[in-house]
C-alpha cells in the first residue's frame, strides 16, 4: 500500500545565486520562488551570502522588523551576522543574507570537522573553494539557529535544499547537527563533468568508463568533487536536473539521482497583446540600428536576426559551432535573404566603443565604424577565441556578404552604452536563437527564447533539448518550435551543417508557416512553467521526509 506523500511545513533553500544573479541557477530560484510563496507563504527562506555590506542590493529589500527578535538571538547566541529581507523578485519570499567572513578564522577547524564527520578531502583546496565552504558553514548554522529558536520539531516536517557544491556542506552540517531537518542536495552540473567538457575531453563516449575519484585528481578538482561526492551520498534526497546530469551522476559521483528536478520557468514578464508586438518592434529597430551604424550597412526590417547568448564558455555552450554555422551559410549560394546573427555572452570587457556610441548618435549612415565585427572594447581582444574564428574564416562582415555577425561582449542589463536595453528586451526582437550546446545540463536560455515565442535549434547533449523531444516522442524539428539536434563527442561537422540547412529552410518559410512556427514555440514554452514542473520538487520532498522518517525512527 502506498504510503501518503509528506510534504513540508518549511522550506529552506541555500544557493551562491540568493540576491546574487550570476547564472542559471538565479533563474531557477527566483522564478519558482513566486510558485513555492504561493503555497508556503513565508515559510520559504532562501539563504545567501552578504556580499553586500554597506552597499545598495537592487535584488535585496532589506527589513528591520522582520524576524527581528531571532535575529538578534542568532547575532548575540550564535555569531551569526545576518540581514534578513525580501528578494526582490515576484512572490517576494523572505531572504536571509549572511555575513560568513568571520568564520574564515575557524576555516581550518571547519575543514577537520568535514574530514572527521564525513571524509570530505579539502587537503588540495584552492580559489572559490574555501569561501564556499565557509559560507556553507554559515548558512547551515542559519538554519540551526532557526529552527532552535522558533521550537521547531520533526513533526514540523522542515527541509533543506542545497544547491550545487558550493552549499552542499550546509546540508552535511545539518544532518549532523538538526538530524530531524530532511536534506536535498542538487546538483546542476558535476564538478567533474564541467571539467572534463570544459578540458576539452571526450564526456559522452567514454563516460561509463571515467572514474570520477581519478579524474578529479588529474583535472586538479579533487576538494570541490570531494565535497559534492560526499554530499551526494549523504543527504536524504539527491537530485539533479536533466536524465542527461543523472547519467553524469551515477558515472562520476557514483550515486544514481534519486529524483530528477526539471527546471521550469515563469512567463509573466513576457508582453501580451499590443505591448508584445511594440516591444518586438522596438527591439528590433534597435538591433538594425547598431548593425547597421557598425558595419556600414542598410538591413531592412525583413532582415533574419538570430542569435546565440548563455556564458563565454567556447566549446560547452557550442559558441564554435554557431560561428562555424553561419559562415557555412554565408558562403552557401542559396540564401536569397539577409541574415543578422549576434553573439550575446560577456566577456573581459573595458567598456562601450566610444566611436560607436558616437556614431549612434549621428543621424547619418555611413561606412563602417572601426572594427564592423563588436560592438564593445575587450580586453586581450587579439586573443579572443570568437573573433579569432571569424578572422580565420574571413568573416569579415564585408556590406556585400548576405550573412553578418556581431559578438556583443557584454551584460545586457540596460546599461552597456550600445543598446541600453536588457537582455529580454532584445530577445524578443528575434526571428530565431541558437543553443548547440556540447555541455549543457538544462538550458535557460532556449527555454527564455520559446517563452519570447522565438522559436529555437538545441541539441540533444541539453536537458532541455531532451525534454522537447520527449513532447513529440522523437527528435523534435523547427515546426514544433524547437528543433532538437544530435550532438555527438565527435559530430561537430554534422551538426553545423543541420543547424545551417535548418537556418536556410526557415529563410525560405513565408509568413503564415512562420507564424504557426512561432505559435509551437510559445505552446513548448506554456508547457515548461513551474506550474507543471513542481510535482517533481514535491516528489523530493516526499522522498526527503520519508528518508528522515527512516533515519530518526
């Protein structure tokens, strides 16, 4: 007889990315927090790390009278240095900050504590890894502090997540120290796997045969793997977020997931009706007029603009295989129609290109500005990999090629000095977007270009390209919305030509058949939102509290 499922009374969620947006993992938080808020209203806490401290957090609302009685217990009874407020996010959950620098003076202690409880091996720790570790420390004892304080017991049935290895020590503290709190620990890629694709190692063909203990000690990763390998064993409930990450895991951590957590998305801050065509308009007003100014050029509004975007990571985000792709089809004499691709990944930036803003300014066109190929000044820019491809492959955004691409290097937040528009507010303006990721655990950026009804190419070495798949029971094509591709560890040539044969095809489509493509695009996006995605936190849950169930008797 199947036993009823436990849900949670509280939640507790620990993440470097809490008020703090660097990647993904900010986006998996903050657009599921609104859901979880909705259901557990305040008695969802996301703790982070007070990088902050007498400076203004636009993601922070901080306030004095919320908690404040515990506060001020955790300050005078635990050390712990807190700031507790609002994320400034929709749903608004309560956000807890700690100030973790004054635990580096026992790091030493925390590491033998580590060793002695759990065997985690910090003896070659270097960079990130130490801070992390300590704020992890902290972080647990912010929910230690918690739950003695309010009188918390089992019957409360109270769970921790953690996420990624960076937090995963909190949930060891946890176990050891408030065993009737139900520990989940998530990770959102392996230390390992990340390695080896980012070391430019064959991950997929030879993964079965990896030991992850041995290449963790080769690839110098040997504390972070520690850490997330012990947490991965240890924890009531391990998860991760893609079939793909799972097969990862069992492989290189030696530990099978015990629920797969798909990461859903949030459509609300996408335009409806009049403001969506006015905001597509805008967008792309925008994105023809830097072109145009940079490169000397007059493309038109019938102008195909597509682009690529996610972190400067070369080969793991497939950047190579999306310039290699467009200058396939640029040299393809079939294509009858101008296409405009962009690159959109930060990069070691100096600042916006003074005589580009200059000549944005000017009412006039005219030839090209500089260097037509970026838009912003970088630093070392004779040794950046994107603009190296181009220059071996010529492309040279010469005003007669039919194909042009521009690296924009930088974060979109509305403040670059070129277009001053977030990145959301020119996504919208495109025709189509290009993820060929060779390491990809998810993938928020597809999933944020469907919501924006642009359709997309992915491929199969992502989660989420695998998810749409698993919507029409194959390899998904570009009529369906997102068209999924094979990738292989050694099919770059193969999929360039797809990923180009698909971009020619779409250029070839009239309006109503790209209409409908765009229509498929916003219906996968309906079916990724957190709505349909929860269930699978609350499978974890469930798992997590029946695991605890088990272990306290």
């Amino acid at each position: 007889m199947p036993h009823k499922s436990l849900a949670p009374s509280y939640i507790f969620e620990s993440s470097w990315e809490v008020c703090n947006k660097v990647g993904g993992i900010y986006t998996v938080l903050s657009t599921r927090a609104k859901t979880l808020q909705g259901t557990h209203k305040d008695k969802v806490f996301f703790i982070g790390p007070d990088f902050w401290i007498g400076k203004q957090n636009p993601l922070f609302k901080e306030s004095k009278s919320l908690l404040a009685k515990w506060k001020e217990a955790a300050r005078e009874n635990d050390g712990l240095n807190i700031r507790i407020g609002r994320w400034n996010i929709p749903g608004e959950p309560i956000a807890i900050l700690v100030d973790f620098l004054p635990f580096f003076q026992q790091r030493n202690e925390i590491f033998g504590w580590a060793w002695e409880n759990y065997q985690v091996d910090s003896l070659h720790s270097y960079g990130d890894y130490d801070e992390s570790l300590v704020f992890s420390w902290a972080a647990g004892k912010v929910v230690e502090s918690y739950y003695r304080f309010f009188g918390l017991t089992a019957k409360d049935n109270v769970v921790f997540q953690a996420h990624e290895w960076q937090t995963c020590l909190s949930a060891l503290y946890i176990k050891k120290y408030v065993p009737e709190i139900a520990t989940i620990f998530t990770t959102h890629a392996t230390t390992i796997g990340r390695s080896i694709a980012g070391n430019g190692k064959p991950l997929y063909d030879y993964l079965a045969a990896y030991n992850g203990d041995q290449m963790a000690m080769e690839l110098n990763v040997e504390a972070k793997h520690s850490v997330e390998k012990k947490a991965a064993h240890n924890v009531d409930c391990f998860t991760t977020v893609s079939e793909i990450t799972g097969a990862e895991c069992e492989s290189l951590l030696d530990k099978p997931a015990d629920v797969i957590l798909m990461n859903g998305f949030e459509n609300d801050f996408v335009p409806k009706g009049k403001a969506f065509a006015q905001a597509r308009a805008e967008a792309r007003k925008t994105l023809l007029h830097v072109a145009n100014t940079l490169m000397g050029t007059e493309l038109g509004d019938d102008t195909i603009i597509v682009t690529t975007s996610g972190r400067y990571e070369y080969k793991n985000k497939g950047i190579d295989l999306f310039v290699d792709s467009f200058n396939r089809l640029r040299l393809d004499s079939r294509l009858n129609r101008q296409v405009l691709a962009f690159v959109m990944v930060p990069a070691w930036i100096k600042g916006a290109r003074e005589d580009l803003k200059k000549a944005l300014k000017s009412a006039k066109a005219g030839s090209p500005v500089g260097d037509p190929r970026i838009t912003h000044d970088i630093n070392e820019q004779w040794n950046d990999k994107v603009l190296g491809q181009m220059g071996w492959l010529g492309m040279n955004n010469a005003p007669s090629d039919k194909v042009h691409l521009i690296f924009v290097p930088c974060y979109l937040d509305g403040t670059d000095g070129i277009f001053d528009k977030h990145y959301y507010d020119l996504l919208i303006g495109n025709d189509l977007t290009v993820f060929p990721s060779y390491y990809e655990p998810w993938g928020y950026t597809p999933t944020e270009s469907v919501a924006f009804h642009v359709p997309c190419i992915t491929t199969d070495l992502a989660g989420f390209g695998l998810w749409a798949n698993s919507l029409v029971g194959g390899y998904s094509c570009l009529k369906d919305g997102v068209k999924t591709v094979h990738r292989s560890d050694y099919n770059f040539e193969d999929v360039a030509e797809v990923i180009k044969n698909t971009v020619l095809s779409f250029s070839e489509m009239n309006d109503e058949e790209v209409a409908e493509v765009r229509k498929n695009a916003e219906k996968v996006a309906e079916k990724a939102l957190w709505k349909h995605f929860i269930k699978y936190y609350y499978e974890a849950y469930d798992f997590a509290l029946s695991k605890r169930n088990e272990r306290i008797g």
